[in-house]
C-alpha cells in the first residue's frame, strides 16, 4: 500500500501546483513565450525561404552569365581562327606577288647579261676579225692604197659585225 499512497501524493502535489500556476497565470505567460517562439520561428523559416529564392536567383544569373560569357568566348575564338585564316591567305599572296617580281626582275637581268655577253663576243670577233683582214691586207698591199683599203675594210668590218 506504500506505494499507492507515494503516486496518490505525487498527484495530489501536480494537482496543486497546476492550481497555484493557474493563479498567478503562469500559464499565459508560458503561452505568451511559446506563442514569440512560434512567431520567431516563422520569420527564420520566411526569411531562409527569401534567402533560398534569392540564392536561386543569384544562380540562375551566374549561370546566365557563365553561358553568355562562353558564347562571347566562343565568337572571339572563331574570329581569331578566320582573321588569321585570312591573314595566312593574305601573306600567302603578298609571297607570292614578290617571288613573281623577283623572278621576273631576274630574268631580265638574266636576259641583259646575255645580251651583253652577246654583244662582248660580237665585238672581240669583229676586233679579231679587223686584226686579221689587216694583218693580211698589210702584208699583201703596201703604200698609201693599202692604208686606204685597210681603213676602208676595217669600217666596213666594225659597221657589218656590230
């Protein structure tokens, strides 16, 4: 039975203390505290929601921006490609133009020489060719005709072979 009588006692004693609670309102003012937590715990749940959606935001313009900025990087690397595509294109012409003029200045500084190689050995066969015909003719005339006729015969010479 001593144990019966301790849980009657035990509440006997709750049922009291709810009374005295009761009468000094302390249950209003726990009410009142529970009701600012409810309230507190609202704006923190409000106020990580707002966060949330402004963080999502955030990420939508980042990745937004993040595509924008590798489209802008993908136009600046296909215009580089083709500027220097045409550059190349341009060098390659510019090469080939000045090995056109080269070549074409060369031969016809190749041509000159041979011209003038031409005429160098025109002019060394007509000198032989004059020191012969007088040789010969010094020999074979002699007097004053003869100086005529080698001078006569060494124009004539000169004037045919150049």
């Amino acid at each position: 039975m001593f144990g019966l009588q301790a849980e009657f006692w035990v509440a006997v004693a709750f049922v009291l203390l709810m009374a005295v609670f009761g009468w000094f309102g302390i249950h209003r003012t726990i009410l009142t505290a529970l009701d600012h937590r409810s309230v507190r715990i609202k704006q923190e749940l409000d106020d990580a929601r707002r966060l949330r959606d402004e963080a999502a935001a955030l990420l939508a313009d980042y990745k937004k921006r993040h595509a924008a900025a590798e489209r802008e990087a993908q136009d600046i690397i296909t215009s580089a490609k083709e500027e220097a595509e045409r550059i190349a294109a341009e060098a390659k012409t510019k090469m080939e133009d000045f090995v056109a003029r080269r070549t074409k200045s060369a031969e016809g500084k190749i041509a000159m020489a041979e011209a003038q190689a031409i005429a160098d050995v025109r002019a060394a066969a007509a000198e032989a060719a004059v020191n012969a015909a007088a040789s010969v003719l010094s020999q074979s005339v002699k007097g004053s005709v003869a100086d005529d006729l080698i001078a006569k015969g060494i124009g004539e010479v000169r004037s045919k072979l150049n």
